[in-house]
C-alpha cells in the first residue's frame, strides 16, 4: 500500500517524496563539504518575510522539464507525430509552458490562466530568464477564463495538478471538456491528471522538506455529500516562521469513472487512464504510467485520463 500524499505537491511524472519531515524532529547527517578556493557568500536563509510563494510552489510542486517530455512522448505514441502546439490550461506561472516552447524550434505553446499576477509573475520569473526573444514569439499566455478559450487550436491540452476541479457541477466540467474538445485539432489529445483513494479523504497535513523550507500539503475538509473538498498548501521556515494559507484550493473531487464519461460525451475517442505503478520498495508511485482498464486498491493514487479528438 502506498502512504498518504497529496496532490498539489508534486507533477504527476516528478519523482515522489518517500519520507515525510518536520525541522527539528528528523535531522540529515551533515555531509562533508569541500572548502571552496574562494568564499562564496552563503544565501541568506529563507523566512516567510522573504520568500516568495510562486518560486517555492514550483520548486515543490513542479518538474516543468519532465513533465513537458513525458506528455510530448504520450503525444507521440498515440498519434506517431511530434507535439507541436500544446495549450497549458490553469497554466499559472507557464513554466510548464516554457519549458515546451524550449524542447524544440518548432514547438508553440499557449497558457491560459485568469489571474493576472500570477502570469505577471511567469512573464517576470520564467519566461524572460527561460526564453530568448525568438522563444518568446513561440508562446501566448491569454489571461482568460479556459471556458472561453477555443483558438489557437492544439496539439494537445493539458490541465494538471487537478485544476479544473474548481468546476464543481457536471454542467460545467462537462462545458469545459467540451471547449477542450472544440479547441483541439483533429486528432489532438485531452490530458487531464486525477486523483483519489481513501487516504485522500482523511484530514491530514503532508510534510515535505526541501532545502531551505518545509512543503506542507493540507488537506483540510472534504464533504461526502459534495464530494467538495478544501486543501492548502503552507510553507514553513528554519526560524520558525510560515507562510499559511499560501495556496489555498476549494475543488469537487471527481472520480475517473465520471471523467471518462465526460469525455465520452464530450466526443473523445480512445478514453482511457494512465495508472500509476507502485514502487513496491518504497511505497508510494513510481513515475511509471500505464494504460489500465483496472486499478488498484491504493490508499492514495495519481493517474491521468486521455482522450483523443477524431480525425487528424
Ligand atoms: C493549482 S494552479 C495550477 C498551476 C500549474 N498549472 C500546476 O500544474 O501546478 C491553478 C491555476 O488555475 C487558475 N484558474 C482557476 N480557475 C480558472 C479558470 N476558470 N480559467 C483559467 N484559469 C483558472 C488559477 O488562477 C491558478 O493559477
């Protein structure tokens, strides 16, 4: 079985924390470091006066330049061409993105996120120091709401870290599968990352540690009835001070078996999900994705569904 782990804590393709840690109750041995020739000066340690939320969500949560080969070697599998034109849904940062437009001269991206500032942010963080001038002519960011988006068409959507669980009736994730559907080029595919198993459901903080800070996944309270659930991301500090409520996500969680209808309805062909195997030696995923028509009885599972557009 695998243990508890949440979502917005890592790619569904990034390698998985194994071990949880809180400061001062699991100390690393401290490694030997060789004396530098000449003194660097040491970063000043992280508090939450200076850190800021977009670097560390990425640096938890993200693995831009794996994530973009794993799905452009999907897209080539089921469609037996290279990924060109990928839209980035809930793209946030656009790291992701950027990372695309930079795997190949003739890649184009598009990243759709409605709030300003966090595309300020990527424009500021990621776009100008990942992207050259000429790279940067091969991406669109659209503030825009990703019901609204239909042009220009894709090669593939993607919407990871559960995001379009802000839709929390059937009318409207069945309404944004649709505008996947009509955005895509014949033949385009629909990746959507998912979620579940029972540890999910219980109210329980993920630690993870990373230099310099703590990742902590909340998940906070989740209603049977809904199937609404609310989870938070903090992150905290050597010197004792957090950064609460960094990130905050009031979602539906929904099944794979209502996704897979969805996107039936929608007109999708070959709707399917990649299950993630176990690392049976660890515990928890081991990054390695497999079309199932069955899953398994995990207590905490990632898997994505996919559909294609017909035609191409
Ligand atoms: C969890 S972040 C996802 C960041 C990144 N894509 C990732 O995989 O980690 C969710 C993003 O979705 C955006 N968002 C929420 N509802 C949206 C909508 N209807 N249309 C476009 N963006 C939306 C938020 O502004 C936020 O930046």
């Amino acid at each position: 079985m695998r243990p508890t782990r949440g979502p917005g804590w890592q790619s569904a393709v990034a390698p998985r924390p194994t071990q949880r840690y809180h400061f001062g109750m699991v100390a690393r041995p401290a490694k030997p470091k060789p004396k530098p020739s000449s003194p660097r000066p040491r970063a000043k340690p992280l508090t939450a006066r200076t850190a800021d939320r977009h670097e560390l969500y990425q640096r938890a949560v993200q693995a831009p330049a794996s994530d973009a080969a794993f799905y452009a070697r999907w897209f080539q599998k089921y469609t037996g061409r290279p990924l060109r034109v990928l839209r980035e849904d809930f793209c946030g940062t656009a790291v992701l993105a950027c990372h695309h437009v930079l795997r190949h001269a003739d890649n184009r991206a598009i990243g759709v996120d409605l709030h300003w500032p966090t595309l300020a942010w990527g424009r500021i963080h990621n776009v100008r120091k990942l992207l050259s001038a000429e790279q940067q002519q091969r991406l669109l960011l659209l503030q825009k709401n990703v019901l609204d988006v239909r042009a220009p068409k894709a090669d593939a959507i993607l919407a990871l870290n559960f995001s379009y669980s802000v839709f929390k009736t059937r009318a409207e994730l069945a309404a944004y599968v649709r505008n996947c559907f009509r955005a895509l080029r014949p033949g385009g595919i629909l990746f959507l990352d998912a979620w579940g198993g029972p540890d999910v459901l219980r109210q329980v903080t993920d630690r993870t540690r990373h230099r310099g800070f703590v990742y902590e996944w909340e998940q906070r309270r989740y209603d049977p009835i809904s199937h609404e659930i609310t989870c938070a991301i903090h992150f905290a500090f050597p010197d004792g001070t957090r950064l609460r409520d960094a990130f905050v996500y009031d979602w539906r969680l929904w099944t794979l078996a209502e996704l897979r209808e969805l996107f039936v309805e929608a007109g999708f062909a070959d709707v399917h999900v990649l299950w993630e195997g176990t690392d049976h030696q660890k515990g928890g995923g081991n990054g390695v994705f497999r079309r199932k028509e069955k899953g398994d009885m995990d207590d905490a599972w990632i898997s994505i569904v996919v559909g294609r557009k017909p035609g191409g």
